[in-house]
C-alpha cells in the first residue's frame, strides 16, 4: 500500500514530538520541567465551564451545530474583534471551528492553486509552510533576524513578491520569538498588499498577550477589509486549549468558501464548547488580565535568567509567552542544545529550526510554567551548558 504524493508535502509540529521524547524520558523516573508546548499552565475560568457545563446538561446542546457556528457566539465574537481590534464585521463573517488551524487550512485550500507563492514568517508556526506546501503552493519564507528584533522587514516581503505571489502571512504577537509588528509595518504590509492585489492571513491568536504598544488590526486599515483573514480563538487568551475553538473572521465574498470547506471536512464546532466561547467573550475578563500580568513578570524571570547564563543571550520578547534565546556561541546546532538540555538537565524546550531554517541558533521555551519551576530550569541550563563547556560531550537519549 502507498501513500498519497501529497503527504509528501505536508509537515508536523514538532512541539507534540518533543513532548513525547520528555515523557518517555519522565517514565525512567527522571524530572522534566516542561518548557516547549505553547499552552497555558491556567485552568479555564471557571464561569466558562459553568456555561458549556449548563449547555450540555440542561440545555441539551448534544446535536449538530450549524456549519460555521451557534448565532449566539458569531454575535459575541462580531461584537469582541470591534471592542478589542476595531473590526467592523457582521456575525455572518465569522466562522467558527474546532481549533484555529482549520482557518489556516481553508485560507489555503480556497485561495492557493497549484504553482501560487504564499510569503510567510521564517521563524513562524510551522503549519504556515506545511498547509501552503500540501495544497501545491510554494512556500516563501521571509527571514526574521534578531538585528530586526525578530520583526518582518517589510522591504524584504515586498522584494519577494512575484507575479506568482497570492498571499502574505503575518502573525504578531510571534510564535516562536514574541515579536510584535509595528504600525509602521502593518501600514506597508497593507500597502504591499493593495498594490500587488494580494490577501493577507492575518494569524492573530495571541492577540491580547501584546505587552507593550497598542496592536493595529491589519483588517481596520483602508482597502483591506475585503482582502484579510483575521484568525484567532480561544486557546491563549482564555487557557482553553483542550476546548479546541478558533475562528476566523473572512471578508463577504469568502464566507461561502469557508462553509463549504467546513462541511466538507469537519461538519461544525461542539455545540457546547461554543455556549462555554460565549461566557468568555461576555462574562468576566478578570481571569484573562490575571494571567497576562503573571505572564509577564514570568517574561522578565525567564529573560533576565537566560542573558545571566555564559554564552546564551535572549531579546526581550513583547508578547505571547515565548522566550527565543540565541545559543549559537556553543557551535553547535539547535537541534543538538535542545537534546543535551533535556536528557542531561531535564529540561524540554524546542529546537529553533522546529520553526524553520532562520531558527537555526536558537531555542524557543515557553514561560507558561510556574516562576519555581522556571527558576528550576535556568538553573539546570545554567549548569549544563558549563557542563558541556568544560567536556565538550553532549548528552543523548
């Protein structure tokens, strides 16, 4: 039996395989301080389970869902990306799904045909290149550099523009490296964009966790409402990950596409889990700005620790919960610290180059851990890299 060719071009995210290697490593009795899944360390608020918990017990809310989700939470999302982006949209814009992923997906499915170059963020969440790749696109990354504080050159994006060239991808706040763009950037995206008629997905899940400058919506600025995907959910802001609840907010003339792609591929979004999206968007924002300020004194512990430690250094990140260290000083690859860092001092983070080839050099921790336990893992990575200083020998499984 043989696989489809095209599953030759379809990648991974390689945060879930780390993971694994660190469990199996934890079922040897060793401890491991987790610092690679993107995921808050925060339960749910708990008036939002409450909700979905009233759903599905007394409201019955067990039988399919409309296609592109339940009236109620089109309404509330509608209502949120005006108050906290300045979106004008309508309900019927808005698509719901289980996860933000699916909105990438579709982008690429309804707008990408074979031979189409689609720009992306290179460091940058990896599905960007395996969902353009695996639908006969051409991938095109635009270097993010440390020089630039990890930000999109935007006189590079537009040198990459060919008459191949569909769509620009942006995501800010940044994952891996936590960096934000400018309004100055998103302007000359949206001038880029305008001039070479082309589409803009807009990855903007880690929205609310920008800690410095006030965000710019690339959707809000003239002539781009009708030519941007705004994505984002609920996992980061509202520590709802295992709820699996994304949307995408998608110009008039592209909601159609969208509703076909989700009834050919997933048929709706958990009718319950969405009376849960309503009370989050609606109900209290207490819990939300009670983790953002923990994240960002998090932020601080784990960048200070990281430039106290010999030969490592570490830009300040402005938003989401990634630290983006520079290890390059070790000669060694990124893929080889990370390894050593976890099967000598037990601690997980990922390989920069997980996030494409400009990652080589670096790591990407998450500092959605506990200050203890962070403090923990500076302190073994402190250690191991003199370790490694003094030996030269790197650790392996």
């Amino acid at each position: 039996m043989k696989l489809a060719n095209r599953m030759g071009l379809i990648g991974t995210e390689t945060a879930f395989e780390a993971a694994a290697r660190a469990r199996a490593l934890e079922a040897t009795g060793r401890d491991v301080i987790h610092l690679e899944i993107g995921e808050p360390d925060f339960d749910t608020p708990r008036h939002i389970s409450e909700a979905a918990s009233h759903a599905l017990l007394d409201e019955k809310m067990t039988h399919y869902p409309p296609a592109v989700g339940i009236a109620p939470l089109r309404a509330a999302i509608a209502n949120d990306v005006k108050r906290w982006k300045g979106i004008d949209a309508t309900p019927d814009q808005v698509i719901v799904t289980p996860g933000a992923k699916p909105i990438m997906f579709y982008a690429m499915l309804g707008l990408i045909n074979e031979g189409d170059e689609v720009i992306y963020p290179n460091p940058g969440f990896p599905i960007y290149e395996s969902m353009a790749r695996y639908v006969g696109g051409v991938a095109v990354p635009a270097p993010l550099r440390e020089a630039n504080d990890f930000r999109m050159d935007v006189a590079e994006v537009e040198s990459l523009v060919t008459d191949r060239t569909r769509m620009i991808v942006t995501n800010s706040p940044h994952n891996p490296t936590g960096s934000i763009l400018t309004p100055d950037d998103v302007r000359e995206i949206a001038r880029i964009a305008i001039e070479h008629d082309l589409v803009v997905l807009a990855d903007e899940i880690y929205g609310r966790l920008q800690y410095e400058g006030e965000p710019l919506s690339i959707a809000t600025l003239p002539g781009m409402a009708e030519r941007t995907i705004t994505l984002d959910g609920f996992s980061k802001t509202f520590a709802m990950t295992g709820w699996r609840l994304g949307y995408g907010v998608v110009p008039d003339w592209l909601a159609q596409t969208f509703s076909r792609l989700v009834i050919n591929s997933v048929s709706g979004t958990n009718a319950f889990a969405q009376a849960g999206a309503v009370a989050a968007l609606t109900g209290p924002q207490d819990s939300a700005d009670a983790m953002r300020t923990e994240f960002i004194g998090r932020r601080a512990l784990i960048v200070e620790g990281l430039n106290a430690i010999p030969g490592v250094s570490c830009v300040m990140p402005h938003g989401a919960f990634y630290a983006f260290p520079n290890f390059s000083s070790f000669g060694r690859t990124s893929n080889s610290i990370a390894d050593h860092l976890l099967y000598d001092a037990g601690v997980c983070g990922l390989s920069g180059t997980a996030f494409g080839s400009y990652g080589e050099g670096y790591l990407r921790f998450s500092y959605a851990n506990s200050r203890e336990k962070l403090s923990a893992a500076l302190e073994r990575i402190g250690e191991s890299l003199a370790k490694l200083e003094r030996t030269g020998e790197l650790a392996h499984a």
